[in-house]
C-alpha cells in the first residue's frame, strides 16, 4: 500500500508542479571554500523521485540536489548536494552507497522543494561545517518565485468618495536556527491575515508552522511585554491574548515585541529558542528575509488547487502525495 501511494504521488507532483508552475531551476551560493565550484551552480530539475519529491542537476556537471527519506546512516531525512544521481526507484538511501556522506546536508521533513536559505552541514576541507546556503528560485525566464500576498486599505474622504489601495505584504524566509531546529531552516513563511491588534500572521508553506505577535501568550496577565511567537500552532484571527489558546508560553522561540512594533517581525534579532533536553533554552540570531513578487502557491493549498484545476483525480493524488511524505518523512 505505501509504495502504491509513493508512485501515486511521484504522479501527482509531477502533474500538481507543472500546472503550478513550480520553480524548475535554482542557483547556489554561499559555499564554503573547498567547495567554491559549486558556488553560482544552477542546478535545473529532472523529475521526482518516489517520495514525490522533485531533484535537480547541476548545469554541465555531475551534481545533484534531491531529497533523500534516510540517506543510509541514522534514519533521519535530509536535503543532499550529491556527485553521484539519485534512483527514482528507491524509498531511502537513493544514491545507493549506504552513507550519508554527501556534498552538503540539510535534515529537513519539508519534500515540496529544497530550502531556500538555511544551514547546511557542508563537507570543507575533509571535515563537516555548518554553511548558510542560498538557493535562487527561478523559471524559464529567471524571475524570483516566491509569494507576496496581496491586501487592501480602504479609505473614505470628506466627500464621501471611497478609494481602495492595494498593498503586499511579503514573504519570509527562515534561517539561523539551532542544530535541534536545524529542519525548520529555509521554510517559507506566506502572510495569510492579520491578527485582532493587527499585526500580520505567517503561516509556512505545507506546514502548520506559524509566527505571529501575542501580546499575552499564557493570557494570565503576568506577561511584561508582548512577544513575536514562532509556533506549531494556528493562532487565533479574534483573540487579543493566548492567541492559541493554549493557556501556557509553549512555542519553538519567541522575542519581546518593542511597543508600536507590530508591523512585522524583525529581519534579524537574537530570538530565545528551545534547542532540546540538553541546551534547553537558547539566545539564537533568526533572520527572516523578506521576499517579494512572485506566483509560486503556498504549500497548503496544494489540495485545494489540485482539486479545482484537476478534478477529483488529481485531488486524491494530492492526498496520497502528503500521506507518502507521512510515511516515509
């Protein structure tokens, strides 16, 4: 039954990426030293591979970019950079050497395309470093494909007149976690409403992950100051307090919002993040880069799009494609 879903959705993200219009092709920089000559290396997509997920070679060289569920070593799921091509034909370890011992490395439970900006463990100089990677989305034209999601503000003068304005707001980009969080780096963050103070609402793409400004996160009132909130959980559009309603300050990191500062998040600040048993809560630089003008469609609407543009075929292979990557995340 889960390879049939697994080759269901290698079909349906075939079909769901080209109505889309998916990025085809993406150029890298921010290699380390010993690895310069992949730096400015566009790597153009070949297919999918049988988790669905889409994989890439380099232009005129043997490299590759594909998402592997267990690379052979330690069962953990990640992005690889890679010289040798991956099978289309295997559920794990796809370049068949039974290691993860590979250009760059990224653990990431994100299947719909490579991140990117994020921190990849990147083999330099014989040893393994953390290296900030940036990964250009492009189509055949070599325009930027990420979202910037529109809203209006509506005004009325003193003679009644009423004009409407539109506005975008744009996406985010995650990056600088730590090695604990080190799967959320590179995802997107899409603007899908406003919170009741007004503050905008993030939400990743094909994921429930959200950032979002709570001015009181337990909502007992012992709370000094407001805070921006990176969560798993959908906050609340009405409430002005425990915006998920929790009743406790439960998230994966936060950072006190200065008075008047609900605009957006900071692009760059020492966010206090929960890094794991051991290192517990950390002071961690998160940057969150801002982008704009783009036609790529969040990840959570894969369903929905495929449904109204395919049918109910095309929607149960959407199904199939998000229940694979269940199975083999």
């Amino acid at each position: 039954m889960a390879k049939f879903l697994v080759a269901v959705a290698a079909t349906a993200a075939s079909m769901v990426s080209a109505s889309l219009g998916d990025p085809w092709m993406y150029t890298l920089t921010g290699a380390c030293d010993a690895q310069n000559d992949v730096n400015g290396m566009t790597f153009v997509k070949q297919g999918n591979t049988l988790s669905g997920a889409p994989y890439y070679k380099a232009l005129r060289a043997e490299k590759y970019m594909y998402y592997d569920p267990d690379c052979g070593e330690d069962g953990e799921a990640r992005w690889v950079i890679d010289v040798n091509r991956p099978s289309v034909n295997k559920t794990s370890d796809l370049d068949g050497d039974g290691l993860c011992d590979d250009i760059g490395l990224m653990t990431s439970q994100y299947t719909f395309h490579p991140p990117t900006a994020g921190e990849w463990s990147m083999l330099c100089d014989g040893i393994y470093h953390p290296q900030f990677l940036t990964l250009l989305e492009g189509t055949s034209t070599m325009t930027v494909t990420t979202t910037a999601t529109p809203t209006t503000t509506t005004s009325t003068s003193r003679n009644g007149t009423t004009t409407t304005t539109k506005s975008t707001k744009a996406s985010l980009i995650l990056g600088g976690t730590c090695a604990y969080k080190r799967a959320l780096n590179g995802m997107i963050f899409d603007f899908v409403g406003a919170a009741a103070d007004g503050s905008p609402i993030y939400k990743a793409r094909g994921l429930d992950e959200y950032i979002y400004r709570d001015a009181d996160c337990d909502g007992a009132g012992n709370v000094t100051a407001a805070r921006w909130v990176f969560d798993n959980s959908k906050p609340s559009s009405t409430a002005t307090k425990d915006l998920d309603g929790d009743g406790n300050c439960t998230y994966h990191a936060s950072l006190d919002s200065a008075p008047g500062g609900t605009s957006r998040p900071p692009a760059s600040a020492e966010w206090s993040m929960y890094c794991g048993e051991a290192s517990g809560w950390m002071k961690v630089g998160l940057t969150l880069l801002e982008v704009q003008n783009g036609d790529v469609k969040a990840g959570r609407d894969l369903i929905v799009n495929a449904a109204t543009r395919s049918g109910l075929v095309a929607a149960v292979a959407a199904v199939a494609l998000v229940t694979a990557q269940l199975l083999f995340a």
